[in-house]
C-alpha cells in the first residue's frame, strides 16, 4: 500500500502575498521529484480550494478540505458542502480533527453524518479522532477511541469503509511537539484494525488505512511512521513549509 502523506495548512497563508510564495516554494521543490508510493495531499483553507485545484493538483497532488458540512446545500450559513469540494475538484476532506471537536463542538454524531455523505458523493473522508492528555492519564484511551470509531462509522457498510483514511491524532501531540513512543501509536493501530474487523470482517479491515498526525517532522519520521508501521501522516505545522513537508512525503515514498 503506498503511504499517506496529508498537509493541513489549518487557518493560515493569509494574504495572497503569502499564497503566491507558497506555490513558487511548492512548485520549485517538487521540480524533479517524483512519488511513486506517496499519495500527497494538501487541504488548505476553504477560500483557496479553487487556487489549489487551479495550480497544485496534478498527478502527484490532491486536494481537500479542513471541514466539511453534512448537507448537499441550503440555509446554513458558512458551510460548505461535499458537492462543492467535488465541483471545485477536491477530492478529500478532513473530518472530526481535534480543533473542531474542541473548539466547535464537533460530536461522533455530526462526524458521522459528515462522513455517510461524503461517501455518497464518492469522496474520500480522512477520519480523525484520539484521546485528550486527561483521557490517556484516566486509562480511558482504548474506549474514547473505540466510541469515537463505532459512533463515527454508524450505519456505515463495507464499501463506504473504502472512502474512509483513518488517523489517529493524540489531542495531547497536536501542535505541542510533545509525541507518543512508537509502541504507544502501534497499540492504537492494533486497537483500530481490531475494531475494524469485528465489524467488517478481516478482507475489509486489512484495506484500511491508519495514518499518525500530531507534530510530525520529518527527523521524527521513524519513531511516529515507520516503526510502528503506520500508512503515512497527516501533517499541520510542517506542511506550512514545503521543503519540510517535501521531505517528509520523499521520506516515505519507499
Ligand atoms: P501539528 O498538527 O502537526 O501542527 O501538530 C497536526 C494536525 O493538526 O493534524
């Protein structure tokens, strides 16, 4: 399986001085560079998803979305729906991060929601979820994750499972540069693959895609990616810097 290696540029690159100098960093630094087992994905801000799709899509790039709303359209004022990431060339969409369930109040409920329709429109979902530090210090680690995975994937049948990346994102190593041992980051993926297949059977558990995100460098790549034999990243902060988050993507393209 090729690996992962998903940017969340999160609420940044503010002007469009900014944005320019992101695209000339980006383009020089894939000059030359080819991936033939890293699948690269960027979300930007909404209000750039047309410059992304316009100028950095290509066969090595895809493009999605930090959010997503769980309607096709009408009155809900400032969302925005998976038929518009698709009509705009999107193909992705990061739901249930921890800054939305933290700061937005984000449920398993509406993550769910978001996720079933995404399938619909055949849209990929990259799931997020992970424990707080007050959860892992509690012991609850494995059954936050586990409410958070089965109410997640709620009515979902095996075939919606195929347009679902996971990610298990730790709130504690997000943005803190604080970052689990690697024995820890392979308990959850055994914990994961485990409710995966008790309740789609094991043909469609194995398929899936469990990806690491939480302060993700490339010089930490080994201990976070590689030993516990995740399938890629999901990458905040360094995907600011495209030469960093080249790397990491270069790292992985094994
Ligand atoms: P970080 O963010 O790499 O800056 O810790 C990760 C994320 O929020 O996905």
């Amino acid at each position: 399986m090729s690996k992962y290696v998903i940017g969340n540029l999160k609420m940044n690159l503010s002007s469009l001085a900014e944005l320019e100098r992101y695209f000339k960093t980006l383009k020089n630094e894939l000059k030359g560079k080819n991936f033939k087992n890293a699948e690269i994905i960027i979300c930007p801000p909404a209000v750039y998803l047309q410059n992304f799709t316009q100028k950095v899509k290509n066969k090595k790039i895809k493009i999605g979305l930090q959010n997503i709303f769980w309607e096709r359209n009408g009155s809900f004022t400032g969302e925005i729906s998976p038929i518009m990431l698709k009509n705009l060339g999107g193909e992705y969409a990061i739901i249930g991060h921890s800054e939305r369930r933290g700061y937005f109040g984000e449920t398993n409920e509406m993550v769910n929601l978001k996720i079933k329709l995404m399938i619909k429109e055949r849209l990929m979902s990259i799931f997020c979820f992970g424990e707080t530090m007050e959860e892992r210090g509690a012991g609850l680690t494995s059954g936050i994750i586990s409410s958070q995975i089965q109410e997640g994937l709620k009515d979902i049948t095996p075939s919606g499972l195929e347009k679902i990346i996971f990610a298990y994102e730790p709130v504690w190593a997000v943005g803190t540069d604080v970052i689990p041992t690697s024995n820890g980051i392979m308990e959850v993926k055994i914990l994961v693959r485990k409710i995966l297949t008790e309740k789609y059977g094991m043909k469609y558990a194995q398929k899936v895609a469990i990806l690491y995100g939480g302060s993700v460098k490339a010089k930490t790549l080994n201990q976070v990616c590689l030993d516990p034999g995740m399938d890629g990243v999901l990458v905040g902060r360094e995907s600011l810097n495209p030469v960093e988050f080249l790397k990491i993507a270069k790292s992985l393209d094994v």
